[in-house]
C-alpha cells in the first residue's frame, strides 16, 4: 500500500514540470503547482530525491531529444476501469506516432466512445510518460488541457517528429 509521495520540478522548454512518485512509480505530473497535486494526492509528502531521480533524468532525456520510450515505472493504483483501461493502452502508443480518439477507443477495448475518449485524454494525470498529447482528432490536433493548451501539445508532437516544424519553430 501506498503510504508517501515525493516531487520533483523539472524545468522544460514547455514550463516547469512536476512529477509525484510513490514508492512503486510514478503516480502524477504535470503542469500543476506542487501544492496541488499534493493536494489531490492526499498522500504523506517526504524528501527522497533518489525516488525521483530516474524519472526526472529521463524526462531530460527526453526534452534533450535522446529518449523515446520511458521505463519509469507508472503507479497506477489511484485509477480504475475504464479510465485506467484507456490509459494503459495509451501508454502503449509509440514516440513519433498519434491515434485518434476513435483509434484509442477501439484498440482500448473499453467500450468509451470517442468523446468520452477525450474527457479521459483531459484528466490524465501523468501527461507526457503517459502521453495524451499523442491522441488527436480526425480533423486536427484536438484539444490539449496541459501546459499552454493545444500550442504545447503541437510542440511537443513537433519535437517528436510527428508533426513537421512551422517556420515560427525555426
């Protein structure tokens, strides 16, 4: 059983971001303040910066283009059914690759339809090593809630190779 958290900010070219890791892995992160993730978490806070330091050193890894796939271990324990369902599978989807929301959908096997799909995408709590920004409408991008909105999730497909860079990215 779960019993403490401990955090991490990282700085990134996309703002700084927080990561919460359990004793079995990596429970939230985001673009949030420290204080509320703590409070969503609910859990008893300590200071062990050797809990977080795989993850943090791989989501430099990352940033620094040198990462495709994270092995930092995901507790997933604070979710269930459907969502977590959903999730797993997304945590699945390659670098460099998206799915649409229909896409996820199906291979999830969750029985969530699209837009339910999205309401998932939007409340993920371990953005990017579980990577929402990888699922996108038919039509477009879609919607982002992280970060700068749909401007962070188009960076952060840019930098994996998915999207092609915008003269404003040169």
């Amino acid at each position: 059983m779960m019993t403490t958290v401990t955090f991490a900010e990282v700085p990134t070219p996309v703002g700084p971001f927080v990561l919460a890791v359990t004793e079995v892995g990596i429970v939230a992160s985001g673009w949030r303040s420290r204080p509320r993730l703590d409070e969503r978490l609910g859990l008893a806070e300590v200071h062990d910066s050797d809990r977080t330091a795989f993850a943090v050193a791989e989501l430099n890894a990352y940033f620094a283009g040198e990462l495709k796939a994270f092995e930092t271990p995901v507790d997933w324990r604070l979710m269930s059914g459907s969502r977590l369902r959903v999730l797993q599978t997304l945590h699945k989807v390659p670098y460099g690759t998206a799915v649409t929301y229909g896409e996820l959908a199906t291979r999830s096997g969750s029985g969530v339809p699209a837009r339910g799909i999205g309401s998932i995408m939007g409340s993920n709590p371990i953005p990017i090593i579980v990577p929402c920004h990888r699922v996108v409408a038919g039509n477009g991008l879609g919607g982002f809630s992280g970060g700068e909105g749909v401007e962070t999730k188009r960076w952060l497909l840019t930098h994996e190779g998915y999207l092609q860079p915008t003269l404003l990215d040169l």
